[in-house]
C-alpha cells in the first residue's frame, strides 16, 4: 500500500500569491504571525482607551462632586444661615398648645380613609 506524503500539494499559481506564503509562514511560525500581532494589538488598545477612560471620569467628577455643609443647608434656598439657636428661639415663639387638626382635602373618586 502506498504511503501519502502529510504536505498538501500546492500549484505553482498559488505559491506566488500572498494568502498562500502567510499560510506557508503561519504553519512554521504562528506566534511570529498572529500572536505577536495580537498582543500588540491588545496592549497598543489598552494605552489609547485609558486617556480617553480618564476624560469619562474626570467629567463625571465634574458632575458630582462633594458638598459642604454650608452648601447642603443652602441647597433650594436662598442661602440663608441656619443657627440653632434663632431656630430655637423662632420656634419657641410660636404658641404650640394652640392648634386645630384640620383633614386634607380629597380629590374627586378618592377614598378619604373614613370608615
């Protein structure tokens, strides 16, 4: 029985082309030819996405940023300063034994909560 030679025979026309060399190529050294081009590939990307990684975060820093406790107090108000002791004295100054429960008005279909 005859013995099959293992190399692919391959015409002459295809030897001259260029898909057929790398394939030749690619078979004697597939790190050369793909790997390295790969892991280059992948570390160039990583060194081009980080700045523009960077500029992402540093303008949702922007965005969001902490606050003082001057600048919470001051949030929706017209950046009146709160001291205890005027809220104190304010609030004591209203007569809080004197009051009257009033019930909110409904809107019209909704239950008003009575039995």
């Amino acid at each position: 029985m005859a013995v099959f030679q293992s190399r692919k025979y391959r015409s002459a026309a295809d030897s001259r082309n260029f898909g057929a060399r790398y394939r030749a190529l690619m078979a004697k050294h597939p790190f050369l030819l793909f790997g390295l081009p790969f892991l280059t590939t992948i570390v160039a990307a990583s060194f081009v996405l980080t700045p523009a990684t960077a500029v992402r975060y540093e303008r949702h820093d922007r965005k969001v940023r902490q606050m003082t406790r001057e600048e919470e107090l001051g949030v929706g108000k017209a950046g009146r300063k709160v001291d205890i002791r005027e809220e104190y004295y304010r609030l004591a100054a209203k007569d809080l034994d004197n009051w009257e429960q009033k019930r909110v008005k409904r809107l019209p279909g909704e239950s008003d909560g009575v039995l």
